[in-house]
C-alpha cells in the first residue's frame, strides 16, 4: 500500500477509463494524485471517490490542448502538494475511422493536437518541476499502435507511433537529471473510448467478439491491467527503467 508514498503524481485524461484506473491505483499507494481531464463533472466524481477511500486527490479541469492552461494547471499542483514527480500523458482520442485520402486536415489535426501534442505540452511544463526535485518519471501512453500497422485510423496510429519515438528521444536527454520516460502501449482495453469506437462501427457485442479474438490470451484487457504497468515505471522499483516500451496487449503484437 506504500508503493508511491510521498510522491505526486498528475494523471492526464483521468477521468475515465485507463486514466481513473490509474488514479485510483496510484492514490491506494499513497500517491498525492491530480487529476485532470476537459470532463469536469466525472474529474470532480472520481476526486470524491479516491479521498472517500483514503487516498488524496484533487481535480483540476484541463484541455491539453492549451499550452497556457497545462502551465496554470501544473503551477497550481506543485503550489497544493509541493513538488511534481510523475506525470502520466494519458489523455487521447481514437478520431476518425477513414483511409488516409479521406481525412481532412482538421479531422488529422485535432487527433495530432490531443494524443501527441498534449504530451509535449505536459512534458515540457513537467520537467522543470522535476528537474527541481531532482527526478521523477513521465508515463506516456502510446498502443500497440505505435509499434505495429492496421488498415484504420492513420491519424491515431500516427500519433502512438509519435508519442514513442518521443518518449525514448526525452529519455536521453533528460536521463542527467533523473527524469525517466518510458511508453506504455495497451492492446485493446476495454474503456468507454474503445466501446464507442465498436458501437460506431455497428453491432458492438460482435464487435467486441471479434477484437477478442485478435489477442492469443482470448480477451481484451481491462484498465487496471494498464494501471499496475503504469504503477510500476512510476515508482522506485522501476529506477533502471527509461526509454523502454512497456507493451500490455494480451500477445497482440507476438503475431
């Protein structure tokens, strides 16, 4: 129950799905978590839960998007609990299910603007924090996706692929001061993200059938088996950890 004793810890897209998962988790292992995410009504819900059960927790709304709102937001967290340690760039969207000569710029750019350019922003208003407290670790969330192809998606597939590369460039600049990054790369999860992707495809119990069977374990993962990866990388047990990709996909990608 100690795992992250005396850390704090911001969460990105925390308000559901693999990101409250994640909050949850940290905040039992006595992690100081802020959670932030656009949906204000679900952020301030998961806060309440998280402190009824014992842990801390504070909500704070958050397009990541805004530059100038991620440098309020990360200001406001170090000034409540006094020093930054881990961040975890979970907040992203699926966007548009077209081939690639379909998509409009703006359909490509507001998938680039969440999944990627959100976890720069936050990185790079991160650091200085933790450079100040001489380390921490950043938890970016890639896929499978970032690692391997699929005839759909091109937007979503090129920001996971992004959000890796990325991931291991910062893990060599920052390695001198102490600051570890690593990606993490879910198979399909089983969050409202991926249930409204299936639904829009049509028969959404078909659907979940089928993506089932893409994974040799039988059956899509659920958010806490994200959650404990993230965890892990965020605490001290994973001090010889930065650049690596951490892949949870029940075999996907061992195809």
């Amino acid at each position: 129950m100690d795992r992250m004793t005396g850390k704090v810890a911001i969460v990105t897209g925390a308000a559901q799905g693999i990101g409250l998962a994640t909050s949850r988790l940290l905040a039992k292992e006595g992690a100081m978590v802020a959670v932030t995410d656009i949906q204000a009504d679900a952020g301030h819900k998961a806060v309440e839960e998280i402190n009824q059960t014992g842990g801390t927790a504070q909500f704070w709304q958050l397009d990541t998007t805004d530059e100038q709102a991620i440098k309020k937001v990360f200001a406001e967290v170090v000034n409540v609990f006094g020093h930054l340690d881990v961040l975890v760039n979970n907040a992203g969207i699926s966007g548009v299910n077209k081939p690639t000569h379909e998509v409009t710029l703006e359909e490509w750019n507001r998938v680039i603007s969440i999944n990627l350019n959100g976890g720069f922003l936050c990185t790079k208003h991160a650091i200085p924090y933790m450079k100040s407290a001489g380390g921490g670790s950043i938890i970016n969330l890639s896929s499978i996706y970032g690692l391997v192809g699929a005839a759909d998606s091109p937007p979503y597939h090129a920001s996971k692929g992004g959000i890796r590369l990325m991931s291991k460039t910062d893990a060599m600049i920052y390695a001198p001061d102490g600051i570890r990054v690593n990606s993490v790369h879910p198979g399909f999860i089983w969050t409202p993200m991926v249930e409204d992707f299936l639904r829009s495809q049509g028969d959404l119990a078909e659907g979940r059938r089928q993506i089932d069977e893409l994974h040799p374990i039988g059956h899509m993962g659920e958010p806490d088996d994200i959650a404990y990866a993230i965890l892990y990388l965020g605490s001290d047990e994973s001090k010889f950890v930065t650049g690596s990709e951490l892949v949870i996909d029940g075999g996907y990608t061992a195809h």
